[in-house]
C-alpha cells in the first residue's frame, strides 16, 4: 500500500456495526528503510513502547501505532462523521480489514521488541546475543 493504512469510518452501519471499528484504532506511518545497525537500534527503542509495531510491504517500512481515535464514539460512530478527515472519506468498507486482516500482506511484521531483536541478530552477525 502506498498510503498510511486508511482510518475511516463506518458508512454501512450493516457490517460496521457488527464490526469492533478496527479502522479507527490505529495510524501508520512511513518511514525510512532501515539499513544499517543504528537504524535498527533506534527501531527496537521504538517497539519497545507498548502499542508500537513495524511492519514492511511492497511499498516500504511503518510504524503502526496502535491509539483509538478520540472521535470514535461508544457505538462505533464518528464523531465528526461530516467533517472528518480525507483519508477517513477515502476508505472504503467494501472490502476492509474486517474482511481480511492487513498484515497478510506484510513482508516482515515485529510486533515487539523480542522479534525485532531476533531479526537483528538474523541480519546481523555483529549483533550481540
Ligand atoms: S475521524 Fe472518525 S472516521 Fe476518522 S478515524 Fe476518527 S472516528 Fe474513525
Ligand atoms: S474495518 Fe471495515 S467493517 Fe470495520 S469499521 Fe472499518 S470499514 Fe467498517
């Protein structure tokens, strides 16, 4: 995917509703590819926040953070439904994550710092163990 994963919001309350607002729990962002040690020791200080993921697809390395959006209402609703950002109006729930989860198409997915870790020592004969 070329763009952060979509957030958007529920226009067909039919599926949304039975549907956790998967969308709207999370943002992604771009990041440089990771290429030497430093680089890599900087992302297991990052994963090692709670919440925090990296992941790489056929259009790069993110970081995707796992945060509810405050606008997210206690039925699944937008809050701001008519003045919600771009990228919300953009997302399309015809065929969404409640469909298929986005990290089967991830390349490489570290979900914390332990399988980050392992990757590094993997990569990197250098690293410690
Ligand atoms: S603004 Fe609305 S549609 Fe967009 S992420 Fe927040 S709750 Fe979801
Ligand atoms: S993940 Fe799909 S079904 Fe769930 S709220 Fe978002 S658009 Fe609706």
């Amino acid at each position: 995917m070329s763009q952060p994963f979509p957030v958007m919001v529920a226009t067909d309350r039919g599926k949304c509703g039975q549907c956790p607002a998967i969308c709207c729990g999370y943002i992604t962002q771009k990041i440089p590819t990771p290429r030497a040690r430093s680089d890599f020791e900087h992302l297991l200080w990052q994963v090692s926040h709670r919440g925090i993921e990296v992941y790489k697809d056929e259009d790069g390395w993110y970081l995707l953070m796992h945060t509810r959006c405050e606008h997210l209402l206690e039925d699944g609703a937008c809050g701001i439904y008519e003045t919600r950002p771009p990228i919300c109006r953009d997302y399309s729930n015809d065929f969404c994550e409640w469909d298929e989860p986005a990290e089967r198409h991830f390349a490489l997915h570290f979900r914390d710092y332990d399988a980050l870790l392992h990757y590094c020592r993997e990569r990197f004969r250098s690293w410690p163990r």
